[in-house]
C-alpha cells in the first residue's frame, strides 16, 4: 500500500467494517449512519483520493517552502528573501508568511543584518525604523519601530 493511497484504504476498511456491523446489528446504528453506508459509493473515495492528494501535496510544498525561507533568511535581507519566496513558488506571500515559514529567529537575525549594513551607510536607527514602518516590515517586540528598537536589534 502506497503512503499516499493508506488513507483511502484505511477509509474503505472502516466503510466495510461499519457495513457489516449495521447489517449484523440494525438497531445499533442510527438513520444517518444507514443512509451514509447506502449512499456511499466508489466517486466518494475517488473524491476523498484527490482531496487527500492535494493536502499532501501543500504539506510537501510547505516544507519546500520553509527550507527555502530559512535558507534565505540566513543570507538575504527579510525584503529580497521575500521577493525571492514569491517569485520561486509564484505567491504573494507577507513578512508575516516569511516569519511563519523561516522562523522568527532567522527574521530577527536576517533585520540585525540589515539594519548594521544600514548604520555602515550613514543611515541612523531613526531612518531605519522610518523605513521599515513606511513598508510595514512587523517590528519585533512592539507595534512600530523606534530608534531605540533598531538600536537594540543591532546589539
């Protein structure tokens, strides 16, 4: 049995399984549990199959997804790692999607990254927390950011 199809198979058994006991034992089983055995038919499992699929399929995509932020959040700025996120899986995903899919400890450091490039070209925290505010870059431990919190994040 293949990993992906167990799940229908497991689903057939239970159908079969709850055929026999309501035929066995009738006055076990509810009206809606016969209706749903005598209704149920070989589309429904065909059905289950596809939805099945494709919930494997995103499972798969999503961790696809997460190592290739995590790796890009390791080297990248958090804006060209999203950018790059978003054009590789072809998505419009936020920082908040970045967050959840690299971690927010590869967020903070990737933000340390930037605003000490930032500071090396003259631009003071108070800029830098203008700017990431003005394009909505989430702040860490706060609402907004403030000099104080960039200056913080650059140690």
């Amino acid at each position: 049995m293949e990993p992906d199809n167990e799940f229908i198979e497991v689903a057939r058994e239970a159908v079969t399984q709850l055929t026999r006991l309501t035929r066995d034992f009738p006055r076990l089983s509810s009206q809606h549990v016969r209706i749903a055995i005598e209704t149920w038919d070989e589309e429904m499992f065909r059905k289950g199959e596809i939805i099945w699929l494709e919930k494997v399929r995103k499972k798969h995509e999503r961790s696809e997804m997460e190592q290739r932020a995590e790796a890009l959040l390791e080297t990248f700025h958090v804006d060209d790692a999203l950018d790059m996120l978003n054009a590789e899986f072809s998505r419009e995903m936020d920082y908040y999607a970045l967050i959840d899919l690299g971690g927010r400890d590869r967020y903070i450091a990737a933000l340390r990254r930037e605003a000490i490039e930032l500071k090396q070209n003259a631009i003071s925290p108070e800029l830098t927390a203008d700017l990431w505010n003005s394009i909505g870059k989430p702040a860490v431990g706060g609402e907004r950011w403030n000099a104080k919190a960039v200056s913080v994040l650059m140690g």
